[in-house]
C-alpha cells in the first residue's frame, strides 16, 4: 500500500513538474501587471506548492515527525506508569 502511494505521488510530482515547465515560459511579464500575469503568477505559486507538497511526502518528512512523536509517547506513558505506584501508595497512606 505505501509503496503505491508513493508511486501516485512521484506521478504527480511530474506531472505538476511538466505543468510548470509548459506555463512559465508562456507567462508574459514584460508588460507590467496585467490580468493575465497575475493569474499566471498565482497559478504558478500553487503548481509549487503542489510541487512542495509531494516533494514533503516522498522524502518521508512526516514518517520522522511520526516516530518522533511516538518515542515522546512510549516516554510519557513509561514515566506515568512509573508515577502511578507512588500515587496508589500515598493514597494508601491518607486512608
């Protein structure tokens, strides 16, 4: 499954990247800001972050976001587990 997912995004990775490689040189700035660049600058802007956003996938950024988190996790619940005979027994005490 995640090696599919992987392919769909190198897919689009390249078809955003032919995208932008066919547009930017059709953008015509030259003649100040009309209408038209500003649209052919916004939709640039987004076919990057498109381009961003697959790039961010493929290189596994949230897969050591992801094992960063769960090492804080197995921390966390080690130190509670830990703590939790200290509470069992001091309430033992107050009894």
């Amino acid at each position: 499954m995640k090696k599919r997912s992987k392919l769909k995004h190198s897919i689009y990775l390249l078809l955003a990247l032919a995208m932008l490689v066919y547009a930017l040189p059709r953008i015509n700035f030259s003649g100040g800001w009309t209408w038209a660049s500003g649209f052919g600058a916004a939709w640039a802007v987004f076919a990057f972050l498109i381009i961003g956003s697959h790039l961010h996938y493929l290189l596994g950024v949230d897969e050591e976001k992801q094992r960063a988190l769960e090492r804080i996790r197995k921390a966390k619940l080690q130190q509670w587990q830990l703590k939790w005979p200290e509470e069992t027994q001091q309430r033992q005490e107050n009894v």
